[in-house]
C-alpha cells in the first residue's frame, strides 16, 4: 500500500513540474505618458510585433502594460525598452513575474 502511494506522488509531482515549466512569463512594463487610448494603440501595436508576445494588457490609469509571452519565450527589458521608446514614450520599470 505504501509502494502504491508513493507510486501515485510520483507520478503527481512529475505531472506538476511539467505543468510549472510550460507556464508563460508575464512581465509588468511601467510607462510614462500613457493618457489616452490612441497613445496606448502605438504602444500596443509595437509590442504586439515584437516575437513571442502572446498578448497585452494596458491599464492606463494605473501607467502599466501587463505583456504575456508564448510559452518559452521571454521578454528581454532592453527589447521592451526599444519598443515602448519606439512608440513615444519611456519605460520606467520593467517587472518579470511569474
């Protein structure tokens, strides 16, 4: 009985930690000057193009974009720093989450 609970813990924790390495990274961009809803389009739009974004998320009256990524693809600060100033504005901050 012992062998058959540990035999299903296994297989549990093994089915888990694939689950854990496949989730999407999500990243937090802090940008100056969102005040509209066409300034936050040019941001849109120039993050979408970049490879890997799954989708966005802008909340304007809180100046952040919420950018999930396609499973196994990350979001380099520089890269998002290029395309936020790309669009007219300045990142702030830059915050991986998970």
């Amino acid at each position: 009985m012992r062998a058959f609970f540990l035999a299903v813990f296994l297989v549990t924790a093994v089915a888990w930690s694939g689950a854990v390495l496949a989730v999407s990274h999500v990243y937090r961009l802090y940008v100056d000057g969102l005040a509209c809803p066409f300034c936050a389009y040019g941001v849109e739009k120039n993050i979408l193009a970049l490879k890997g974004v799954e989708k966005l998320d802008i909340d304007m009256e809180g100046g952040f974009i919420t950018v999930v990524m396609e499973t196994g693809s990350v979001l380099k600060e520089e890269t998002a720093r290029r395309a936020v100033g790309d669009s007219g504005f300045t990142l702030r901050r830059f915050e991986a989450h998970k």
